[in-house]
C-alpha cells in the first residue's frame, strides 16, 4: 500500500509502474538542485546515454511496383502520415498547358509492329510523358492510351527523361519499349527554337559552325544529284536525307532546323548554304514567305500525308470520320484534332486557309471534298492501266460497271507485290494495303474505287508510270 516519495527516485534507480521496470537514466539540472537542497541527495550521472535513445532503423524504400506514381509511393514509406510530394510551383506556373508532342516509332518493329505510330506528348508543367496509340481500323489493334501519364525513369538510371532527352531522331526506352521519335508538331519544333539554350541541335549557329568544319563536297553532290531541274532548292524532306547521308556530322534533329532555317515558299534552298559557306558566314534568314495560299498549304498537307505512304490520305479520311461520327462534317477544331491524329504538324496558317477554301459556308467542311482535292491524280496513261485491271475482273458478259469485293481480292496476288519480292514488306501487309484500300464499299468494287486506291499507291510509292504497269501486271497476274 506504500507509494513512491520523491527521495525513492534517484538516477540509476529502477521503480515499477503498473508491472513495468522503469529505469531511472537522467535528469535535469533543476532536478539535481532540488535533490541537493532539500534532501542533501546529489543524484549520480547520467546512466546509458540520453533517455529512451534507441538505435533508429533505416528507412528503405521497396522499388517502385508500377501502380501509381512513385512520389506518392515513396511518400507512404516514410512516414504514416504522408505529406503531398513537394513541387516546383514557379514551373508549374510558367509552363502551364505547354506541351512538346513528337511522333513515335518502334526501333527494330517486325512484323505488324512495323506499321504502329505513336503521339509521345511531354507536358513541360509536370515534366510527365503521355503515349498515344491512334486507332487504324482492320490493324487488329484497338489503338488509345499506351502510357499513362507519368514520370518515367530513364534506365539503369535513378534520373527521369527531361524535355532536353526529346528531340527527332532521339531514342528512348520506356518500360522495355525502345521509340524513334521521328515528327514533331509545329508548337514543338518552334519551342525547341525558342529555347536554343536547351536544346542545341535547335541551335542554327552551333549547327553552322559544326558544318564549318566538315567537308561540304560530298553534300553539294548529293544536292545537285537529287536537284535534277537545276533550281538550287530542294524539297524538305529530300534536303534533310542528303544531309543525313552526306557525312556532315548532323542528326536529324539538326538536319530539320537546318531545312527551317534555308525554307522559302515551301522548299530548301541548298545553294544559299552552300555559298555561305564558301564565304565561311552564317546564311542569312529567309525572306518571309508571305501568306499561305491555297496551292501551298494544300501541297504541304499532301506531302505530310503521303510521306507515310499510300495509306496517308486514307488514314485522314478515317480520322474524319471517326471526329465527325460518320456526318462527315467538322468545323475548324475538329480539324485541328484530326491533323493531331494523323500526327501532321501544319503550321495554323495553312490549316486555316486550306479550312477556309473547303469551308461551306457554315464553318465546317466537308471530308469528301477534302479528301477529293488532295489525292494525287494519276497521269493519263497510269490511269488507262488501272482501268485495264478493272476490265479483267468484270465479267466479260454481263458488263456490271461493279466487280464483286471478295471476287477483287481472290484475284489480287500480294506474294508477287514488288515490296514484298524487296522484303519491305511482308505478304499479308501487302494483301491489308488492299483491303484497307477498298474498306466501306459495301461489297462492290467500282472503277473509280481502284483508280482512287491506285492513285494512293502511286503517290505514296513515288511510282512512274513504268513502275505502276509492272506492279499491276505482278500482282493481278496479267501478261505483257
């Protein structure tokens, strides 16, 4: 029934509290006064080091499972009351809503994986990566969000890919996927200009003096080569490969500022390259190329189009079809989200005259007129040769004008096509490059359906007129 005094408390002492053993280590300096003048009790040292010290356990934070964001994760392994991840809010006010967008590709794709592309978007605000997979009908691939927006490590790495790791020709790997960043949109590119300081290979002045002290002979060559009318330009695509393959030291990420930069009225001029440096000086910039025209924005789109081949034009109509949901109408930001899926960079002032010359009169336009303007005709004698095909499969006694679908493709030889016989492509790519082709027919294929498709094919393959007469003699089995 006793209770403890204050003179049972002494340091190094051990009482008992409801069956614990406390041990008495320490005390404070107003303590040990008190003890000494009220009880002549001068209290001991201190006994083990400071009260309730304990070794402290290291905190080890698991690899990150994939779920979530690994801010967050790691937030809930060190504490039990995790705190929001602390984030750079000056950054996040200057670049809100920015966003650096490039097209995709997989490296060393085979098989269906060959024809895939990707929007690979980097929001500036957050540093996080969003990937995009368009649909492609009959692709057997449903298309949509690939990645999740997040940050993404780079690997065997603990640094995260910044927007300084993005640009054309850029490899990145990304959970085991390796990308090709191959197109930029125009925001992007005019971005990366802007900001020259962070990425060099925007910079045209470091890019000039790079060339400086490289040997232009092989270059000028390769230019005059391609030039074959003598103009002393080049067009875009055309000037940036005979950079790339001439040996000047340039990736394709300078090759592209290096074409802005000499671009006038829709081409390259490789001569006032040439020439500066001959005089060793940084070119001058371009004349401004005025407004855009009808002609030009609708040759550019073309050309964007048709760079990926016969299924270009084609792929924009879908797209089309798909925003308008199957009206066939879209007004002016539904064809900005269209050219967005196709991953066609326009610049806004060609989008909005080529909109403005299809425009309706309602605000919108329609995607057949669209569509229609921008196929490539073929030449008179290509298209007598296509509509020879035609004559073969309609039955020669009852003349039709229609020739049954399944009836066109049992026919069609894709193992004779000739990037098939090159190994660009494989058999069944080039059976899908048909049907695609002919998709929505309603069962019957019409003269003007392979004539359509076959202007695709031409304009997409560069084809002459010699090159198309022998792919359609292969492929439909036709004699000389």
């Amino acid at each position: 029934g006793e209770h403890y005094k204050a003179t049972d408390l002494k340091v190094g002492g051990v009482i008992t509290v409801f069956a614990r053993q406390l041990v008495l280590n320490d005390c404070d300096s107003a303590t040990r006064a008190f003890y000494e003048e009220e009880y002549g009790i001068v209290q001991a040292d201190a006994q083990g080091g400071t009260p309730g010290a304990r070794p402290r356990t290291a905190i080890v934070v698991p690899p990150h499972n994939g779920f979530g964001k690994e801010e967050d994760s790691r937030q809930n392994c060190i504490s039990l009351h995790p705190k929001a991840p602390k984030m750079n809010v000056i950054r996040l006010l200057e670049n809100k809503g920015k966003m650096l967008r490039f097209v995709g590709k997989l490296e060393h794709a085979v098989g269906f994986d060959v024809e895939r592309v990707f929007t690979i978007t980097y929001f500036l605000d957050t540093d996080e990566i969003l990937i995009f997979e368009p649909a492609v009908k009959n692709s057997g691939r449903t298309g949509g969000k690939f990645m999740e927006r997040c940050r993404v490590k780079k690997p065997q790495s603990s640094q995260y890919y910044t927007e300084s790791d993005l640009f054309l020709g850029a490899r990145i790997v990304i959970y085991s996927r390796r990308f090709v960043l191959v197109d930029a949109d125009e925001f992007t590119v005019k971005y990366m200009e802007g900001h020259d300081h962070e990425y060099p290979y925007s910079n045209v002045s470091s890019i000039m003096r790079k060339i400086q002290t490289a040997d232009t002979a092989a270059a000028a060559a390769l230019f005059r080569q391609r030039d074959t009318l003598g103009r002393g330009t080049l067009g875009a695509d055309a000037f940036k490969e005979c950079v790339v393959r001439s040996g000047l030291g340039l990736n394709d990420q300078e090759a592209h500022t290096l074409a802005r930069s000499l671009a006038h009225n829709g081409t390259v001029d490789y001569e006032r390259l040439l020439a500066s440096q001959n005089r060793n000086v940084e070119p001058a910039p371009a004349e401004p190329a005025g407004e855009a025209t009808f002609e030009g924005s609708r040759d550019s789109l073309r050309a964007m189009l048709y760079k990926r081949g016969p299924s270009g034009v084609r792929g924009l109509a879908r797209a089309m079809a798909h925003v308008s949901r199957g009206t066939g109408s879209i007004d002016r930001t539904d064809f900005d989200t269209v050219l967005g899926f196709c991953g066609v960079s326009l610049p806004q002032d060609q989008a909005t005259c080529l909109f403005q010359a299809y425009d309706t009169g309602n605000g919108v336009i329609e995607a057949a007129a669209l569509v229609h303007g921008l196929r490539m005709p073929m030449s008179r004698g290509q298209e007598r040769a296509v509509l020879a095909v035609f004559d073969t499969l309609e039955d020669p006694t009852f003349k039709t004008g229609a020739v049954e679908l399944h009836e066109v493709l049992k026919r069609y030889k894709p193992g004779r096509h000739p990037r098939v016989s090159s190994g660009e492509m494989t058999e069944s790519e080039a059976m899908r490059e048909l049907e695609d082709g002919l998709e929505g027919l309603d069962g019957a294929v019409m003269a003007k359906d392979l004539v359509g498709f076959y202007s695709d094919v031409v304009a997409g393959y560069r084809l002459t007129d010699d090159q198309l007469v022998d792919m359609l003699r292969a492929t439909w089995g036709l004699s000389g």
